[in-house]
C-alpha cells in the first residue's frame, strides 16, 4: 500500500466533495466550550459576540492583537480576561480559532 502525504488525502477528500473541518468550524466549538459564558453575556466586561460597537475598536487593532491577548491574558477597557480564558489547555491554535470566530461574527 502506497504511503499517503497530508496534502494527498485533503486533495483526495476535496476531489470526493468529502467536507473537510474549518477553521471557523473549530472555532465555534471552542468558542461554546470555553467563550460563550462570558462573550455571550458581557460578564466581567467582555465584548458580546455580535456586538459591532464593542468590538469595533478591538478589531481595529488587528486579529494578531487579540489573539495575543486571548493567550496571555487580558486587562483593559473595563474587563479582566484570564490567559485562554481560563482553560489552560487549550493551544494557541485553538484560542487563535475562536478569537476568529468572534472577530467574524461581530463585525
């Protein structure tokens, strides 16, 4: 059996019209497993998803910005944000995700 690169099976699985998992994908499920509580409610003065004035200002500063401060942590604009939310184990790729998420839906 011949051995298969990553970009060979992603190829042969969009050649088949096989969905693959987004990035937005991943980042909706973060953002209900890990987000929501505060960015649903605005609890300890965290931007309402959705809510294009809260955010207009944090995304004016660009993804990479909140991206980093979703990682480390947060302290600002009447708020107080723990690194990663909170959740310790999420990786930066998942918390990069989910600021994605959030940023695409409160614009």
């Amino acid at each position: 059996m011949r051995k298969m690169t990553a970009l060979a099976v992603v190829s042969a699985l969009t050649a088949l019209g096989i969905p693959l998992a987004s990035h937005a994908a991943d980042g909706a499920a973060i953002y209900e497993k890990a987000c929501k509580m505060c960015h649903a409610t605005g609890a300890a003065g965290a931007p309402k998803v959705g809510d294009k004035a809260e955010w207009k200002d944090r995304i004016a500063k660009g993804t990479p910005d909140l991206e980093l401060s979703a990682i480390n942590g947060f302290q600002g604009y009447g708020g107080n944000m723990p690194a990663r939310g909170g959740f310790p184990k999420l990786t930066d790729d998942e918390v990069k995700a989910a600021v994605s998420y959030m940023v695409e839906n409160s614009k």
